[in-house]
C-alpha cells in the first residue's frame, strides 16, 4: 500500500503524474496530501474476496493509465499488498499493449489465476473485454476534457 512516507521520497514521486489506487480502500490523508501536491488521484476499487473483482473498476484503471502513458507521463498503481490487483491492472494493461499474458519472476500471471479462480471472467470473455477496451476511446476524451 502506498504510505505517506512512501509520498515524501522523491525516489518513488519523482515524476509522478498521478496515482492510481486499486485496493478497496480510500486513504484521506493520501488525497488530501496528493490534492496539495496537485497530482491526480484516481481510485478504482478492486475486491479480492468477491467472485467479481470489479470489471468496471478495471476498465477506469486501464482507461486512465492508458491516458497518462500515451502522453508518456509516469503512474504509480498501487493496492494494499501489490501481489493481486495492482497486478491485474499492470497485466491486462500488458496484455492491451502486447496481446500476451506477462510471466512474473515467481511463475505467475494473476489474470491468469484470478480467471481460473473464478474472480474474473473465464480467460477468453476477459480477453474480448481488453480487446473492447481497446476499441473505445470515449473515456479518453473526457479525461484530456477535463485538464
């Protein structure tokens, strides 16, 4: 989870155009502190206890890093743990980008897992809702609209 601590190192901020927060989670202090800086906080709440993670808290995530990627600005995304749905995100966003699944260093692909587990749809209906994503650029222009 990203700390407060975490937004005083210019290590980690240095650069940083906006956060996206996928943990179920709101912090206050973290947006408020964010909100004085003047960068960006977009929150998607993800679950992990649910058959459904949240397909439109994926679709928000991915539209918005979309956004900011293409403009090539930086992007932190963050969860509680950063070993699921941060993950997630990061490898559908992979899987827009690439149309392959990432392997992680462990043996892992949590979109992989969470499919087969049931938190997702099943592997080919997740894969046609990236490539829909893909398609529509709507929400893009309504985050360019309102810089």
């Amino acid at each position: 989870m990203l700390a407060l601590s975490d937004l005083q190192n210019k290590w980690i901020m240095e650069g940083v155009s906006c956060i996206v927060n996928v943990s179920s989670d709101f912090n206050e202090e973290i947006y408020t502190l964010l909100v004085q800086k003047a960068i960006p906080y977009f929150w998607f709440p993800m679950s992990e206890t649910n058959d459904n993670m949240g397909l439109h808290s994926i679709y928000g995530a991915l539209k918005v890093l979309q956004t900011y990627i293409e403009q090539k600005k930086s992007v932190i995304i963050h969860c509680f743990g950063g070993n699921n749905r941060s993950r997630v995100v990061y490898e559908s966003l992979y899987y827009l980008n690439f149309k392959s699944w990432p392997v992680d260093v462990d043996g892992t692909c949590k979109v992989l897992q969470n499919c087969s587990e049931g938190h997702l749809p099943n592997i080919e209906e997740y894969e046609q809702f990236l490539e829909n994503i893909s398609k529509h650029k709507l929400l893009n222009d309504c985050l360019i609209a309102i810089k």
